[in-house]
C-alpha cells in the first residue's frame, strides 16, 4: 500500500511573476527530521522584502511558509522575484501536485514553476512512501537527493549538527525533534534578522492527516504584493522597517501601481 503524506517547505514565500521592478523576498530557516514516530517539520515566519538592488526594505513575519491539506503539504523555498502572483495563489492552482508521493513532487513543483524566477529555489519534501519515511530535497537545477534518516535543512546549523553528533540509539521522537528545530530557529535567529517571527511546527504520521504542533499558518486571503500592502495601510498588519519607513512605503505602493490610500 502506498501512502502518501507530502510535505514541501518553502524557504521563503514566493512570488511568480515578475514586475519591471524586480521585488524579492529573502531569508527563512526550514528544517525536517525523520523521528521515531513521524516526521517534523519546522519554519521561521519572516519574509524580508529587497529591491533590484538586494537592500531590504522591510520584513514581514507571520508569512505562510508551510503548506499542509488533508492529503499533504507543499511549499517552495528561494529567492524569487516579488511583486506578482503570491505563492499561496499558485499552490490554489497547482493543488493536484499533493497527490504525488514525496520523491516525485518536487519534479512537478519544478516544471510548474516559472523557470527565470525558481533557478534559485531549494525544494525540500518529506512524507511516507510504501510506509517508509522519506525527505528528499532539490534545487531547481540539480538533481533531487532523498534520504530516510535524518536531517534536511535549508541552510547549515550548527546547533543541528551538534545535537545530531550525541550518541542514541534510534530516531528521536516527535517531540524531541520540535524542539531541536525550534533552538536550532532561534540560534540562526539571533545572529541573522532575516530569520524570526513565529515558528510553525508541523508533524506527519504513517496514519492520518499532519498534526500543526505549532502555529498553524494563517491564511489571510492574499494573492499579491499589493493585497499585503493594502493590509499595511490599512493597519491590519505591521513592517518591520530595515530601511527608512518612507522608503519601504514607497516601495510597497510601486507593487499596486500607485498610491494606496
């Protein structure tokens, strides 16, 4: 029998297509570790916005970093061009992607995505095949690499490769292992402020649905730049500011074409 529970993680919410003015977002640690009883998933929730010149406008935490439904999850990672279609919009429309076990959704994932804004993306997976835990993790130009043991992250953490160096017999457990991605979020955190806002945990079991053991991502109905920035005059949602607020305004009003009242 073949079960599938996917999960994809997005190092960095992503937008499709690209503007004139070429808006990115960047930063983002997400981990995945095979335990004992299933299989966790971590993210951070900051998006932090650049202009074509790769300065930082401002960050946003609470972004949607990983996408789960009843059959799975999915989500992709990078540094994509901004300012277009929000990832949470293309995955609306690339739902049947879910459907495919661990190590054949990532080669949908990289077709379905447009290839000038996902040269960048790192794809991480991870969910059961024939019963089997499996994470498997590609970028969109090399070839996919899957493992049943272990660590995948999308970035290198010390505090991961330190905890992983202690002796066990066996996997860890669920539990154990939320927790390790947790530390090893704020670790990176603290010396990179790319990387914070809430951690979303999130576990897959052999039987049955994934389980949000921590801050289930919140779906705010967005499918553009400019659906936030509207939000953000609004006063519904608040930037971190890394430039000058009059600079990130700016920049966040260029994605709607003008002026948000």
């Amino acid at each position: 029998m073949r079960i599938t529970l996917i999960l994809s993680v997005l190092i960095c919410t992503a937008l499709i297509i690209p503007l004139p003015r070429d808006r990115r977002s960047g930063g983002t640690f997400i981990g995945a570790i095979i335990a004992s009883d299933g299989i966790v998933v971590a993210s951070d929730s900051r998006t932090t916005f650049l202009n074509e010149s790769d300065k930082p406008m401002g960050y946003l935490d609470g972004m949607k970093k990983i996408y789960a439904g009843s059959g799975g999850a999915v989500a992709v990672s990078g540094l994509t061009s901004l300012g277009g279609e929000l990832f949470d919009s293309f995955m609306e429309r690339s739902a049947f992607l879910l459907d495919r076990a661990p190590d054949e959704v990532l080669f949908g994932l990289s077709v379905w995505l447009p290839f000038k804004n996902s040269t960048n993306v790192m794809l991480i997976s991870a969910g059961f095949v024939d019963g089997k835990p499996t994470i498997c993790s590609r970028a969109v130009t090399q070839p996919q690499r899957c493992q049943d043991n272990g660590f995948v992250g999308s970035r290198p953490s010390a505090e991961m490769e330190n905890w992983f160096s202690i002796p066990r017999s066996g996997a860890p457990k669920s539990a154990e292992a939320a927790a390790e991605l947790e530390k090893a979020i704020a670790q990176i955190a603290a010396a990179d402020n790319t990387v914070g806002g809430a951690v979303s945990v999130i576990q897959l079991k052999l039987s049955g649905p994934p389980q949000w053991l921590e801050n289930p991502p919140v779906d705010r109905g967005w499918k553009t730049i400019c659906d936030i920035t509207k939000d953000y005059h609004a006063g519904r949602i608040q930037f971190g500011v890394t430039s000058s607020k009059d600079e990130l305004e700016r920049y966040l009003n260029s994605a709607c074409g003008q002026l948000v009242n």
